[in-house]
C-alpha cells in the first residue's frame, strides 16, 4: 500500500468523510439481506476497521453466519467458511504438506497445501463445537497472523478477520474457549431478537421470491488506508486515564495494596480485564469517534465500547452465578461506580492508589 506524501495527504475532515461514506455504503449494502441489528452490524465494522477480530454470540436462528458471510460479499476480500465440528483437525484449518512426484524426474517433495485460514474474512461458524487443540490453531493466526508448519512461517493474506458465531445455550458436546482465546477477540457481540416488526419483515423477506445482488464496497487495500486512517485519531491522556481506570478497577489488587474497587467487583469478580482490553477500549473508541464524525475521542466513546470489549474479559465467580449476575451487569455497576474525571481531591488520592 503505498502512503500518501504529508504535503499530498487529504485534510481530516476529508478523510472521515471518506470512512463514513464507506461506512454507510456497507450497512447499506448489508440492510438488502439483514433486517435491523444495527448495532450488531455497526460493532463487525468498528472491529474491521480496527484490526480486530469478533464473537458473535446468539441462540440459534438470528442469522448470525449469514450477517458475517453478508459482510464478507460487500468486501472484494477472500472469504472462507470453517464449520467446526469435533473431528475437525488443526491441519485441516492451517493447511498441511503433502508428497509430490515430478513425473519428468521422478523425484519426490513435500508441497505445502494451504487450509481455509488463508483467507481475508474467516467465518468460524459454531466455533466452540470443535476441541482445544483445533481451536488452538487460530491463535497463532488471530495474534501473528501467520501459521506454522514444520517449523515453517506462512504468512497470511491481509487484513485478515477471524469473525465467529458461537450458540450460548447448546452447552451439551460443546468446548468453552480458554480465556486465551477468548481475550484475542476484539469484541464479543450479543446478537438478540428482532422486533415485532423486524420480524414481520423478516418473514415477508423470507417468505417471498426475492434476488438481491450486492454490490462490492470496499478491497483490501482500501480497507487497510481505513485502518491506518482510525490509528492516527488522536485521544487525549484523560481519555486513555478513564479507559485505564475502568480496566484496573475489575482487578484484584496486590497482596497489602488498598482494595479501590467497586463493590461489586469484589462481591462478584473472580477475575479482571487484562491489558488488551484497555487497548481495545482505545481502538474501538477512536472507531466509534471517527464513525460519528469526529476527529477526536471522548469519554462517552469509551463508555459506548465498553460492554463488547469487557463482557467477555470478566470472570464472575460462582457467586454471580448463584444470584443470576451476567458480565453485563457488572458492567454497568462498573460504569456507575468509576469517575469519569478526577476534579475531587479525594478522588484524585483514591485513584493514583489504583493506577500504580
């Protein structure tokens, strides 16, 4: 991709008209087949534009796998679906090297055959039906984006996007992610039930002849100047203060240090939110700043984020569990319970406690 000069470079607000125009391009695109979820639709973009990769999460039948291969149809990118299964193998998503005879010489070689990870957007559908080990092997590609076989690096193409649908009720011959896995997701998506009348256009669609051709929106390269262009929105330190303070006030604090947090992280939290998500809090922000317009980042972009980008680097423990408390709701406590400034004296003395 080649960058343009600082003297040739667009203005700014230039340049986030053009995101925002692609941006309204895309849902446009995605609205002829998707009715509603809006604010689904609006999180994926969020995470493409920043790099990320998604968890969509819903009970069966709210079109998740055709929202993600929806997305994938509007973008001149690659696209592989992977149905995970639980005989599904590492190698059969990474790839494997195979015996190859030249007829002329006679001679034999391994060749490397590429798997569906070599792909732009990865469609990982269903994907705590498949054990650890197979989940395993899109970490290194979620993180690296590379793979590795025989000790041999293939690169992956770019941008590369692990977007995955996992069913929250069907537990029975399911893998829960490790924590692991589950921190390298961006966002985790919560993907609901339509209205009463989505769903009656729902069904009208459905039920009806209808041809509905996409039209491609954005290519990769494209896509990768829109990444670039969120990275350079600026923030400010009180901004990135009150990502931090959300972050580290769902961690239990070191042996003789002052517990700061709120109660309900103490009642209800076996585990906080590691580093990754206060960069996410930040990327998503920035995302969300310049979708509305903006060439900076507020408060309230960090609040609008925050339940994506935490409720899956939250652990409840078995109190939680027992009194019906979801990640959701600890945090809104969090929300509620974290200063948005440091103005007050107090305050200011409780919170350099939390920050060291």
């Amino acid at each position: 991709m080649v960058e343009p000069s600082p003297e040739n470079k667009p203005p700014a607000d230039e340049l986030i008209q053009q995101v925002r125009t692609a941006h309204d391009e895309l849902a446009q695109q995605v609205s002829q087949l998707i009715v509603g979820q809006r604010e689904v639709v609006d999180q994926l973009f969020m995470a493409l534009f920043c790099r990320g990769h998604a968890l969509l999460v819903g009970v069966p039948g709210l079109a998740k796998t055709l929202l993600v291969s929806t997305i994938s149809r509007t973008l001149s990118l690659g696209f592989s679906r992977i149905q995970f299964t639980p005989d599904l193998m590492p190698s059969d998503i990474t790839g494997t090297e195979v015996i190859e005879e030249d007829r002329t010489t006679g001679k034999r070689q391994l060749r490397f055959v590429k798997g569906p990870v070599f792909a732009n957007v990865i469609l990982a559908d269903e994907i705590n039906r498949t054990p650890p080990k197979t989940q395993a092997a899109l970490l290194e590609a979620m993180q690296e984006h590379h793979v590795t076989v025989s000790g041999v690096q293939h690169a992956l193409p770019q941008p590369f996007f692990v977007l995955a649908t996992q069913n929250p009720i069907e537990q029975e011959g399911t893998y829960p992610l490790p924590e692991a896995q589950l921190d390298r997701f961006m966002f985790m998506i919560h993907v609901g039930y339509p209205s009463e009348n989505e769903e009656l256009e729902i069904v009208k669609r459905t039920t009806a002849r209808r041809h509905v051709e996409l039209r491609h929106v954005l290519d990769g390269q494209r896509v990768q100047q829109l990444q670039e262009l969120v990275r350079e929105v600026p923030v400010a330190d009180h901004v990135i203060r009150y990502a931090l303070r959300l972050v580290r006030s769902t961690r239990t604090p070191d042996r003789g240090a002052t517990d700061l947090r709120p109660q309900a992280m103490k009642q209800y939290l076996a585990w906080g939110a590691g580093p990754r998500a206060s960069q996410y809090l930040i990327l998503a922000g920035k995302a969300r700043a310049i979708l509305d317009g903006r060439t900076h980042v507020t408060i309230d972009d960090i609040r609008g984020v925050a339940h994506p980008v935490l409720r899956h680097r939250l652990i409840a423990n078995f109190s939680a569990e027992a009194d019906g408390v979801r990640s959701d709701d600890l945090i809104d406590k969090l929300l509620e319970a974290v200063p948005t400034d440091a103005t007050d004296a107090t305050t200011q003395r409780q919170l350099e406690k939390v920050m060291r």
